[in-house]
C-alpha cells in the first residue's frame, strides 16, 4: 500500500490526467468569458456547507470525481470580485493570463525564498521595475508580499531597526525609550496591527485627525511629534497614505517627507492601491513626494488585477532592510556557484523562508499589457468614479458623503423622513440587500459619523452602464426595504 500511495501523487495515467487537465481549463476559460451573466455573489446554501464538513477522506476518489465536486460545491460561490459590478472593499478583479501564470508557476513549484535559479531573476526583474518607477535610488531594495498588510509590517520593522539599531533584534525594545509613530484616522487598520505585531503597542501609533478631504494633516503631526519629544518619548515613524482605504484621499507626501527629515523620522507610504497610479497619467502628479519615501507598499492584486496574492514592499536604504531579517544559519550557508549562491536571497528581506513564485503572474501580466494599458486601466476607473460621483450628486435619492478623489465613491441613500441613525441602519440594509441580490457588490463603511454605501472601482471589467444598473438597483431595493 506505501509503495501504490507514494506512486497515486503523480498520474497513474497521464492521458487520462491531460485530458481531465484540458478540459478543466475549457471549463475555467468559459467560466471567466461568461462572468458578466452570474451573479455577482450568492451566499454557500446550508447543504453545499455541510458537503464541506467531511470527515478526513483516508482513501482515493477519482480526480473527475473531486473536480465534480468542485464544480458544483464551490465554484458558484465566489467572492465575486472577478465579476464587471463588484465594487466592494478594494479587490481586484484578476487577468486570465495572471491565472495562466499561476499555473506555470505551481508546476513549477519553485521555492523563491533564496537560492539561484529563475525565479528569483524574475522576482528581482519586477521589484526592479517599481523601484524604478517610485525613482529609488541604487542600493534601494524590495521584496514581494502576501500583501499590503505584510509590507507594511515588513516597513515598520526596518523603521525600528533605523531608529534602535541591529541590536533591537537581540534585545528587543527593552530599556529603550518608547518608539512613536503617526498616522491618521483614514490609515488602513494593518498598521496598527502591525504596530502590535512589531512589540511597539498600537498605543503607540498616534492616530491624528484628518484635514475636510481625509488627509493626514502635517501640521497636526508635527505639533504631536513635538508633544512626544517633550515627554521623552522617541518618535520614528510617520505613515502617509497613497489613497486611503475609506475614501480614496492622497496625503500631501511632499509636505510629510519634508517634515520627517526634518524631524529625522522614518517616512512610509502605505500605497496599497493608490501607490500604482504612478502609471496613470492624471495620477501620477498628485503621488508627488512618494519618490521621497523611505519605503512604499502596494499591492499587484488591487489595481494592477494580480490574482491574489501578492503585494509589495520598497526600501530606500537596501542594507538597513537586509539588516532587519537576513541571517545566516549553517542550512542556509551561501555558496559562490551553485544552487546556493546569488545571495543576497529573498528570505534576507522578510518573514518568510519558503516563498512561492508569486513574481510570475505580475511579470506576465506587466509585459503582456504594457505599462501603458494597466495605466489607461486606472485612468478609466477614476473617470468612472468621477461619473458614478455625478450621478450621484445629480439625483435626490442619494447623497454624496466624500467628494470623489480618486476611485471610491461614499454615498447613502435617502429615504424621505428618516433621522439620521434610522438612515444608518437602512443603508447597512441596503448594501446586504444588494449583495444578496446578486447584482451588484459594494460595501459599508463609516463617513464622518455616518454609515455609507461604498463603492470603490478597481476594476478593469467594469462599464459605465454597470454603475446605471448599480443605482437603477439600489433605488429598487431600496422602495422594496421601505414596503
Ligand atoms: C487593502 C489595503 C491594505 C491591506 O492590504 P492587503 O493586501 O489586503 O493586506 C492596506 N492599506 C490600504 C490603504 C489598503 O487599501
């Protein structure tokens, strides 16, 4: 039986594995050709649930027989985001070339954590190309992500390492002075929990108000810098935001870089999705000062439509990143030839030792569309949030809660004699109301104390009649909810 086991991993039959293979792929291209004619999200019925509580299965099935069962229990429940009216969080909605890359990738399973061998040229190729694009300099270093969250994590522990030395990693934060850092009520949560993550305390992450666009507001940093210093704390970190999560909004990065070399901080930019309008050209002007950061984090799978996942993160000073993780342990001892060589090795930036090739499905995907087109992709999307924006603005049953700065549009519906905290509850409806109905996507959040209907476009399959449809749909459901 261990001798039968130990063969079943690879086909008995590879003819018949080709064929299952071919025809998965017809099947999965089909699918994604006709995604504009499902619905967008529909919620896992009791029974598909149940089919997904089996015991441990210790004996074979039949490959047709599990891709059977794929197809029917967990194919038609997607999160929806590859859907033209999924507008909900920021996701993207994915290319079938990243996925074909992907592919690629898996079958070839390399580990990209170190060592010489293609991968890691190509993973060096596409951090080569954003560092080049932000204008970093020689020296400059980056390394991808799971996303946003890690880079951001990835950042903040370099931070520290600026503002303690090496040693923080032998003794940790023992016996220093308390290390702050600054952000804003529109930074994305993964910084907090960064800070927590890091020992710091989220305590420590001073979270300041925002100007009347969502902005971080330099002067109120520099007043708590100041603050700080007074009490003898050690200020190391400001955060500005590349397009906040709720709204969109772009800090001014050049008045924050100017303020943190003044103050002799580190200055990250957490760009998860703002950060790659660098290649829209109506975008690019207003990222002016990202080039100034110490480090910057995007993520390919929001507005350049990686399949998930992967992120991204960019370090200025290349060694002080490299002193912050590598080491060097016997099993990993590096070789001048060989498999073992081409150090410095990805694991010397970051958490992580095993690493897949997440850089394949970025690489294809950038050189197969060019620069150029994913650009003009963005640059259509903050045309469509500008409209959506309009529209809104245009018509009495909705009401605009942020202006539209870049992709996202905050907005409630109206419904005629409704107070304020009734509205809150009528929008949260609303937008599960929608979802359910599968037509559209958006999501919730809160906008200056109020619940909103969010709908951010990062989406290279959306049309400007989706968002007819989404409005022309939300004001159905809405008189419905009222019924
Ligand atoms: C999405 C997002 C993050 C988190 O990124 P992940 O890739 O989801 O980990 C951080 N900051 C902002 C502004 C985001 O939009």
């Amino acid at each position: 039986l261990q001798r039968e086991s130990a063969r079943i991993l690879d086909p008995q039959d590879w003819a018949a594995f080709r064929a299952l293979s071919h025809a998965a792929l017809d099947d999965a291209l089909d699918y994604l050709e006709t995604v504009r004619d499902r619905p967008v999200w529909q919620p896992v019925p009791a029974d598909v649930r149940a089919r997904l509580q089996t015991p441990l299965p210790q004996n074979a099935t039949p490959l047709a027989d599990v891709y059977r069962e794929f197809v029917e229990n967990v194919l038609p429940y997607p999160t929806g985001n590859i859907h033209p009216r999924f507008f909900g969080w920021v996701h993207g909605s994915g290319t079938p070339t990243g996925a074909l890359a992907d592919l690629l990738a898996a079958i070839m399973n390399s580990n990209v954590g170190g060592r010489d061998h293609g991968a890691v040229y190509v993973e060096r190729q596409v951090i080569d190309w954003f560092l080049r694009l932000f204008d970093f300099p020689e020296g400059a270093s980056g390394v991808l992500t799971m996303g946003t969250s890690e880079a951001n994590l990835i950042a903040t522990l370099v931070a520290r390492t600026r503002a303690c030395g090496r040693v923080v990693r032998d003794d940790g934060l023992f016996g220093k002075e308390r290390l702050v850092g600054y952000a804003s009520t529109a930074t994305h949560g993964c910084v907090r929990r960064a800070f927590e993550v890091a020992g710091l305390g989220s305590a420590s992450l001073r979270v300041l108000p925002t100007d009347a666009l969502h902005r971080t507001d330099p002067p109120a940093v520099a007043r708590a810098i100041e603050a700080d210093r007074a009490n003898g704390l050690h200020p190391f970190l400001i955060v500005g935001n590349a397009g906040s999560v709720d709204v969109g909004a772009l800090d001014p990065l050049d008045a924050l870089a100017d303020l943190a070399a003044r103050e002799n901080v580190w200055f990250h930019v957490d760009g998860a999705f703002g950060a790659t309008g660098i290649l829209a050209p109506s975008v690019a002007p207003k990222l002016r000062g990202i080039e100034r950061a110490d480090s910057i984090s995007f993520d390919f799978h929001k507005w350049l439509h990686a399949p998930y996942d992967a992120g991204c993160v960019l370090v200025r000073d290349g060694e002080l990143h490299r002193a912050t993780f590598a080491s060097t342990p016997s099993y990993l001892t590096r070789m001048p030839r060989g498999l073992a060589a081409a150090t410095p090795w990805f694991t010397d930036y970051t958490i992580d030792l095993s690493r897949g090739f997440r850089a394949l499905k970025v690489w294809f995907s950038i050189k197969e569309t060019g620069a150029r087109a994913l650009g003009a992709a963005i640059e259509e999307n903050v045309r469509q949030a500008k409209l959506l924006g309009d529209a809104v603005d245009a018509d009495d049953a909705f009401e605009l809660l942020a202006p539209v700065q870049l992709n996202i549009v905050c907005f409630r519906y109206r419904a005629p004699g409704m107070e304020d905290d009734e509205l809150d509850r009528f929008n949260d409806d609303l937008v599960i109301a929608l979802q359910e109905s599968g037509i559209a996507v958006t999501s919730s959040t809160t906008v200056g104390n109020r619940r909103a209907i969010r709908v951010n476009i990062t989406n290279h399959r959306t049309r400007d009649e989706d968002l007819t449809i989404l409005l022309d749909a939300l004001k159905k459901l809405a008189r419905e909810l009222q019924l």
